[in-house]
C-alpha cells in the first residue's frame, strides 16, 4: 500500500511506478491535522500482515507531512508515526516500509523511527528504507519487492541496530 501523506499536488499527482504497490491512496486533502491522523491510522489499520507499505510526503531527518508544517498542515514526528504503526499495524506485521521523503542523514527519519518502534518493542525484525539525500518526486517509487538492491536507499531493521547504506 502507498500512502500519499501531503497535500503538495507536485507528489500527490505523480503516479510514475506507483502502481507496484498495490493500493494507492492519496489521503483526503480537506483533512485538518487530527482528521488526516485519523486517516493514516486507518489505512495502516487495512495492511496485509507482510503487505509493503510506502509513505510518501515531505520531509526531513525528524517529521514527514506537508512541506511547512504547523498551522493546519499535516506533520508526524518520528514519535508519532511510531505510534501509529504501533497501534494500527495489523499484530504481527512483517512488511518492508519505505519512507518515500527527503531526509539529509544517516541518522535520519527512518533510522530513528526504526530506534523508536524497537524502543516500544513492535515490529521487531522489519525493514525501513529511506534516503539520506533530497529526491525529486519525478524519480518515481522503487519496486517493494526490489529495496534491498537499490543502492540510494539506506534500510534499518527494526530491533537489530543494524543499518545499511546504499
């Protein structure tokens, strides 16, 4: 499942390879922050125990969401996406998650949601990806099934302390 979680039309619109990922959903626009939250919990709710999921949105090191964040934009700390994963994930779900954002470092957002999902200890022994660089919404979604062999993406497995860099 990808899940579109901004507002920005330049990510919402373009759908180049989305379609590997099953179910794309760009999450309702007219939403206010709580309303979006409650959406994204949802549709995490609806994931297949092993089913990929994308999360695709701005972003830095700390937070995903809209470009701008406060006011009545959409924005997720590393603690609260960790917080929906950990109470919307289907028990026992085992899928890769790609964070699909720009992030600048290797401590970045998915190495620190990986840290904070083993600190609460859920979803132990899953993958996240992401980048540590600015992309460029045209470059498109890699295939779920081909993570491992993209070498701009760095993955971090959930419990492990182990990180791998592209």
């Amino acid at each position: 499942m990808l899940i579109i979680c901004t507002r920005d039309n330049s990510i919402r619109n373009y759908p180049n390879s989305a379609n590997t990922w099953g179910t794309v959903v760009a999450m309702n626009n007219a939403n206010g922050p709580q309303a979006a939250t409650q959406e994204l919990q949802t549709l995490i709710g609806q994931l297949g125990p092993n089913e990929p999921l994308c999360l695709s949105a701005h972003g830095n090191d700390e937070a995903i969401g809209d470009e701008q964040s406060g006011g009545n934009n959409w924005g997720w700390s590393v603690n609260d996406i960790a917080g929906i994963l950990r109470n919307s994930a289907p028990a026992g779900y085992s899928g890769p998650i790609l964070v699909h954002a720009c992030m600048e470092k290797v401590e970045n957002f998915t190495a620190r949601l990986a840290l904070a999902l083993e600190g609460q200890n859920v979803l132990n022994g899953v993958w996240i990806y992401g980048t540590n660089r600015d992309m460029d919404c045209s470059e498109g979604y890699p295939r779920p099934t081909k993570l491992d062999d993209n070498a701009a993406l760095q993955s971090t497995r959930v419990g492990s302390q182990s990180t791998r860099s592209g």
